[in-house]
C-alpha cells in the first residue's frame, strides 16, 4: 500500500464515520470497537483488513505491534502510520473537534507530500 492509499483510507473512512474510535469506559482509542449496531475503526483500523485484525492489537501503539500488522501496513514508514494514529487518539482525546482534527490530517498531508482526498457532500 502506499502513503497516498492509506491516507485516503484513513481520512475518508473517518470522515464518514464521523466520530474517533474511543471508548469512555475505558478512556482508550480504539483499533475497531462496536458503537451501536457498527463497528467504528481508528485511523489505522480503516487500514487494517477485518481477517487481518487481532483483538490483541487493541490498547497498543501501532509501532508496538509492527511486525503483526498486515503487510500493506509494514510498506509504510513507520513515522507516518503514527502521525496517523496520533492525529486520531489527539482528536479523541484532547480536544475532540472535526475541524482541528481535518486541520491535523491537512498538515500530515502536506509533511508527508499528499493530498486530501475530496469528499462527497453526503459523507461530509
């Protein structure tokens, strides 16, 4: 997978979903976590393929668990995955807006010499 594809899985599949993968209970982000009748993913669990996830993988950084992501992952610089994952715990965690969120994925956009995905006016 390259940056440009994971990117735009990331950004859409939050967009859309609308809301971080955060569990209250536990004050914890969450790879994958069932709200309601779906199932909600973090930045990196949009990339993450259903067969491929572990439940392991929950209340760990993406770094510590490298080597048991899927592949498509492994490709990516490391650096990157986790300015992914942090803008997405930082969204869920310290202020919990969309906008300063998008604001976030716009500057990892442009440190890392990507574009935005466009959205669809329906998933925005």
């Amino acid at each position: 997978m390259d940056m440009q594809t994971a990117f735009n899985k990331s950004y859409l599949g939050l967009i859309k979903q609308g809301k971080p993968a955060f569990n209250k209970l536990e004050d914890a982000c969450k790879y994958r976590m069932r709200d309601g009748s779906h199932i909600i993913k973090c930045a990196i669990g949009h990339l993450i393929p259903k067969k491929d996830y572990i439940p392991s993988f929950e209340n760990k950084e993406a770094d510590r668990i490298w080597n048991s992501l899927p592949l498509g992952i492994q490709e990516l610089p490391v650096a990157f995955v986790m300015d992914l994952q942090n803008c997405h715990d930082k969204w869920a965690t310290k202020y919990a807006t969309f906008s300063g969120w998008k604001k976030d994925m716009r500057a990892i956009a442009e440190k890392w010499k990507l574009k935005v995905p466009k959205q669809n006016r329906k998933a925005a």
